[in-house]
C-alpha cells in the first residue's frame, strides 16, 4: 500500500519547462525537479542564470539544459520548444515563473493624496508611467500565455500534461503600491481557472501557486535595512499580517509543485493554491 501511494508521486521520466528559471524561487523548483528524475527544461532572459542553474542539476546528478529565452517572444519559444522536443520528447510540465514588478508601475504612497500631484519625488496613481505599467503586466500575464501556448500543444496532443502557473496571493487582495502587478497577477489566477475549463477534456490540467512573501535576495534587498540590517516599516506589516510571523522559504514551494504535477492531483484543476504562512486569510 505504501508503495502505491508514494507511486502516485512519482514524476521521473518526465520532461518540465520552466520559465524564470534563473530565479530563486523557480530556481529552487528546477533542482528539486532535478533531484527526483525530471528532464529539466531551464528557460531564463538572463542566459547566466540559466546556465547555473542547470548545471546546478546536473552536478547533483539530474538531466538539464539551459534556454536563453524571453518569454514575450513567441519565436524564441517556439525555438526553444523545437530544441527541447528533439533532445528530449514532448514536454510533460509548464511552470511559467517567469515574472516581476517595475518602479514605473508602483505608486509612492498606499493611499492618494491631492498633495502628491504637486510634488514631483511622489509617483501618484496619475503619474504611472503607461509603458512600465504595461511592461509588468505583459511579462506577468503574456509572459504566462504565450509558453502555454506554445508548450501545452504537445501535452493535448498526447492527452496528458500539467501545467503550473505562478499568480500571488495579491492576485486575492491586492497589494497596496503595486498596481500593475496585482492587476497581472489577478488575470494570471483567472486564466488558469480559464484553461483549466478549456482543457479539462484533454487530459491537462492547470493550477496555480499564489506564493505570499519569500525571503528571496530581491525581497531582502527590499524588506532589510541595509545599513541598520532591521526589517523596513513595510516588513514589519507583512510580518504582522502574516499569523505563521515569517517569511518563506523557496523550499516550502517544493511539495505543492510535486503534488500538483504528479498523479496525486489527478482530480485538481482550476486551483489557486496560496502558499503564505496564511497572509490572504488574515483578517482582524
């Protein structure tokens, strides 16, 4: 019976694209992936990035080859897709990590004040920068639909396949000042749920991760002090509105990944799964 069960998760054999895998968070996925006998597809824009960490897999014994890819570029995907079928077979998972924010689509202030349009230090809701706000939401939610379109055509054509794509949980309750990126992250949840009707007679399934606050070296460089190493104000507020009171760890993605690729979750499509020490369901 054991056997049986941990069978449902196993994923060796399998072939996984992954975007944004040069990241810490995707990072982190592409290894353990790596670890457990997936063929790991490493897509990045920054080819360094990608490059260290396929080789990261392949020094721990794994099979991974490095893409440089922009996610915006349907013909760059396509290539990376012809590459990847001929070294490997069809694909059998996409994790589209692939994302960000910009300061051109991020207000200065939580709340508007008719003060801040007089002073030009302070970007207002009025102020945000048209194309910087398209820039975060094209890479956040085209930077989704244009690998899926690309890589789940061969999943459908063989009737089986999992995709995972990486939404927020400020696609739930929207972060304050970032607004270009919440709005991305919301359509990011609503497409899954989308697909994940559109393709649930083919045999692929669509989910979603929607991660709260990890303790990324972005986030660091963000929610640290760097010359007193104290948490910022804003820090301090996610702390107090997060009731585990921590930050996550890359590694706390792994299991959801596996599970919501694996047999395991052969009934699950349409989730939304928040991984955030319970943030989106704080309330007070």
């Amino acid at each position: 019976m054991e056997q049986e069960v941990l069978k449902q998760f196993d994923l060796s054999e399998g072939v996984a694209v992954i975007t944004g895998a040069g990241g810490a968070l995707c990072g982190t996925l592409a290894r353990a992936l790596g670890q457990v006998g997936v063929k790991v597809a490493v897509l990045d824009l920054d080819e360094e990035k990608a490059g260290q960490t396929a080789q990261a897999i392949i020094e721990q014994g794994g099979e991974a080859r490095a893409f440089a890819c922009n996610v915006l570029r349907e013909d760059e995907l396509q290539a990376c897709y012809n590459s990847i079928k001929s070294l490997w077979g069809e694909p059998s998972y996409l994790i589209n990590g692939a994302g960000g924010n910009d300061p051109r689509g991020t207000t200065t202030n939580e709340f508007f004040s008719h003060a801040d349009v007089s002073d030009p230090s302070i970007t207002s809701f009025f102020d945000l920068d048209f194309d910087g706000f398209q820039f975060v939401f094209s890479l956040n939610f085209l930077g989704t639909f244009l690998p899926t379109k690309v890589f789940a055509k061969g999943m459908v054509d063989q009737g089986k396949g999992a995709v995972i794509n990486i939404s927020s949980m400020s696609a739930l309750t929207p972060l304050t000042k970032v607004s270009a990126y919440s709005a991305a992250k919301a359509a990011v949840a609503n497409f899954t749920r989308w697909m994940a009707v559109h393709f649930s007679q083919t045999g692929v399934r669509v989910n979603a991760l929607a991660p709260g606050f990890f303790m990324t070296e972005q986030l660091r460089f963000l929610h640290i002090d760097q010359e007193t190493g104290e948490y910022t104000p804003r820090a301090k507020r996610v702390l107090a509105h997060t009731p585990m009171s921590r930050y996550g760890e890359p590694e706390e993605l792994i299991g959801t990944v596996v599970y919501l690729l694996s047999d395991a979750s052969r009934f699950v499509t349409g989730a939304v799964i928040p991984i955030d020490g319970g943030f989106s369901s704080y309330s007070i």
